[in-house]
C-alpha cells in the first residue's frame, strides 16, 4: 500500500504543479483566446482558488490509497514460494 501512496502522491504532486502552471499561464497571459465575434469575452476566464486545488488534490492521493488496497491485500495472502514456483 505504501507503494501505490507514494505513486499516487508523485502522480497528483506532478498533475496539481502541471494544471497549476497552465492556469497561471492562461490567467497572466491569456494563451487561449475567443473569437470576439461570437463571444463577449476575449480570452478564457480563469479563477483560482487553494481550497478547490486542495479538495482536488485531496480526493487524488485517498482515491490512489483505496485504489492500492485490493492488490495489496490479494499480495499479503499470497505465499512468496508459490508464487515465485509459478513464473
């Protein structure tokens, strides 16, 4: 279980610093636009709020431990003999 944490942390560590940085980039210099035309606003508004990256990061890493518990419990039955005996 300690695995498929420490993964789950890395995976949602790099996807939160990922979405965070394309956020930041859309909110400073406005990388995606609207065409005027059909829209009232220009560029893709974005609003950035801790608690909605702390709720999301949050349910991440406790879905990735719930996610790890099933093969970890099915390894902890297991004996190590029979399982190496069979590869």
């Amino acid at each position: 279980m300690y695995e498929g944490l420490a993964v789950g942390i890395v995976g949602t560590a790099l996807g939160s610093l990922i979405g965070y940085t394309i956020a930041f980039a859309q909110y400073y210099f406005h990388l995606v636009s609207l065409p005027g035309d059909v829209y009232l606003i220009s560029t893709l508004p974005i609003v950035m709020h801790w608690g909605d990256f702390f709720a999301i990061t949050s349910v991440a890493i406790i879905l990735s431990l719930i996610a790890s518990f099933y093969p970890a419990h099915r390894a902890s039955k297991l004996v190590p003999v029979e399982a190496i005996r069979y590869e």
